[in-house]
C-alpha cells in the first residue's frame, strides 16, 4: 500500500502528507488512532453518527 491516501491541493499543486502520530488506515479503510487522539476523535465521530442520524432503534429495553 504506497498510495497516500491524504494530500493537500494548494496552489503551489498536491502536497503528501503523513501520519505524526500513531494513528493510521488500514488497507481494508478502517482507522486506528492512537492514545491521545483517540478519546477526542471518539467524541467527534459519535457526534456525527448522532447529527447525521445513522442509527434505527431495533429493540427498546422495557
């Protein structure tokens, strides 16, 4: 897997870029993040499941 999946279009044209942490993407597109951004990134992603209304209640608990 070379392919670099994040890059930048400026002006100056495409720019690569890197993980700086231990965060990464699997080959299958999953992610991985590492322990200082995975609490923060937890939060973000549950936020946008909830805005973005991705859930259907299947069951209620009585």
């Amino acid at each position: 897997m070379n392919e670099t999946k994040y890059a930048k279009l400026t002006i100056n044209g495409d720019k690569k870029t890197v993980w700086i942490c231990g965060c990464f993407q699997t080959t299958d597109n999953y992610f991985k993040f590492c322990d200082k951004h995975n609490p923060t990134l937890q939060k973000a992603i549950q936020s946008q499941i909830d805005e973005l209304d991705m859930t259907l209640i299947v069951e209620e608990n009585s």
